[in-house]
C-alpha cells in the first residue's frame, strides 16, 4: 500500500520504491531496505519519523513508498 493510505501515528515498514528514481534519494534520508518508521503528518508535506529524524516527504514523493503495517494493525 502507498504511504499515503495510512493514518497518522502509524508504524510501518519500507517494502518498495514505486519509482526507481526515487531510490537513491530515499535511501540518503535513512529509507533502506525494510527499514520501521513511523507516520507522524499526513498531507504535503508528508512527515515520517526514521529511528530519531523527522523527514518531510512531498505527497507526490509519499505516493511511491510503498509500505506495509508495522504496528500490528491489519490492512
């Protein structure tokens, strides 16, 4: 699911990168592979928090992370 579709404070975890030209950038603000972060803004910009940074993400960049939940909550 697109990060977009989750709800603030949500804990979820990397699967993919819709575009691969985003990739590289995500993976210099932390975003590796599988990496748990959790959901703290919804909107433009989209804020997440990865281990003790927040980083804001523009919805046009949030609509191509591909997550899924971490928290223990069903899709």
């Amino acid at each position: 699911m697109p990060l977009t579709a989750l709800a603030a404070g949500s804990k979820a975890v990397l699967q993919d990168v819709g575009d691969p030209r985003l990739f590289a950038l995500l993976r210099s603000l932390g975003l590796t592979g599988r990496t748990e972060f959790r959901l703290c803004r919804v909107g433009d910009p989209c804020i997440i928090q990865v281990r003790s940074t927040r980083i804001g993400l523009s919805k046009a960049v949030a609509e191509f992370v591909i997550v899924s939940r971490a928290d223990g909550v069903p899709m």
